[in-house]
C-alpha cells in the first residue's frame, strides 16, 4: 500500500492547528514539512520552532524536507524539533554521504530529493545508503505549480534501480500530484505521494487524502 503525506506548505496558517487536528484525523500516512530558505529556493517557509509546534499537535510522523543550502550545520536542530524522516536535496550537498551518516546516526530515517532537471542516475552511489528519495515533479519553491509528465519517465527508471539491486528504498513524488495524475504517478512506480493543494484546497480535505488512498488499492489490484 502506497502512502500519503500531505504538504502542510498548502495548509491555511492561520489555522494551522486545526488543519493539523483534521490530517491527524485522515487516512494520511505522515505530514510533509517543507523547510524553505529563500537561498536554494525562491521562497522562504518555516524553521525548526514551527516544526517543534507543528510535532506537539501532529500524531502522523513529520517528513521534513530541507530545502535549503548547508544543510549540514541545520540537521540536529531539526531531528530534535522533532523530524521523523529527514530528507536533503542532492544539489545542496557538498558531501552528500556524510550528510546521510548523519542524519542516520541521529536515529531518523534518511531521504535524497532530487530537483526536476537532475538524473536519478546521480543517486546511483547512495541508494544503498537511503530509505527514501524524493522526486520534485515541479522547480521546488512555490506550492500549486503544475506537475512536469517527464517525471513518469525518472519514477520508472528509479524504480527499476531500486527492484534490480533489491533495495528497500521508497520513492516519493512531490509537487502537481492529485486525483488527476495520481493512478498514474502509482503505475510508474511512486511509493509516497505528497499532495499539498489538492488536499487542502479541496472542498473536503479527509475525503480527498481517502480517495488518493483509495486509488492505490485500485491501482494494485489490477
């Protein structure tokens, strides 16, 4: 069975709680938390005292994804506010497998995101090292942008990485995704899917996260 982890970038921040109250009450797998810098992304979000707020109301486990430059030197911080699985983009690491020792030596899970024009052919040296990568199926910063189809073709020659060297890495499929394109995000080979405002957007939150979840039971069953 799939996951699902909505994108808190797209939740109402004026009620930020409440919206956190009604994802804990979803078929949602975990809540998604983009950390944005305004440096390695045209936009800034929230830091590590929003995080630690946000993991006092949420029961889902927080999938914090560092946006941002040096990321080395923020890492600790944000497993003590409270990351469950902390994931790091490619582009932004110098040393990229002492950034993932790190995070794994500090008893997280450890994810790779990759930006829209990078090859998953770069993660070939680390794949062995990760529990997740995450794909950005838009240019990361801005929430509500539309999905780029390309990335069906980079799921499928994920996938057939992970299956051939039998690797218990899931791969996770970030930006554009909703009930329009999800069946087909699924078939390509998407594990997770992160789904910002087509949840909360919706007219109905709960019931999208269900029919997103249902659409993989769907899809399986083929």
């Amino acid at each position: 069975m799939h996951q699902i982890a909505p994108s808190l970038l797209a939740a109402d921040f004026s009620r930020l709680g409440e919206d956190i109250r009604m994802i804990n009450g979803s078929d949602a797998d975990m809540l998604h938390v983009d950390i944005m810098d305004g440096v390695f992304v045209p936009n800034i979000s929230f830091g590590q005292n929003i995080v630690k707020t946000i993991k006092q109301v949420a029961e889902k486990p927080l999938d914090v994804h560092l946006m941002i430059v040096n990321p080395d030197q923020y890492l600790a911080s944000f497993v003590e506010a409270g990351a469950d699985i902390l994931s790091v983009h490619l582009e932004a690491c110098n040393h990229l497998h002492r950034s993932i020792q790190m995070i794994k030596s500090m008893g997280v899970k450890a994810g790779v995101a990759i930006n829209p024009h990078t090859s998953v052919s770069l993660l070939e040296d680390v794949l062995e090292d990760i529990d997740q990568v995450i794909i950005m199926s838009v240019n990361p910063g801005f929430g509500g942008q539309k999905f780029i189809y390309q990335t069906l073709i980079k799921i499928q020659q994920l996938k057939d990485r992970i299956t051939v060297r039998n690797l218990d890495v899931k791969i996770e499929i970030d930006g554009g995704v909703g009930l329009q394109n999800a069946e087909k995000i699924l078939q390509a080979g998407a594990d997770i899917l992160v789904a910002g405002s087509s949840v909360f957007k919706s007219e109905d939150p709960v019931k999208t996260v269900s029919q997103l979840k249902q659409i993989g039971i769907n899809t399986l069953s083929l």
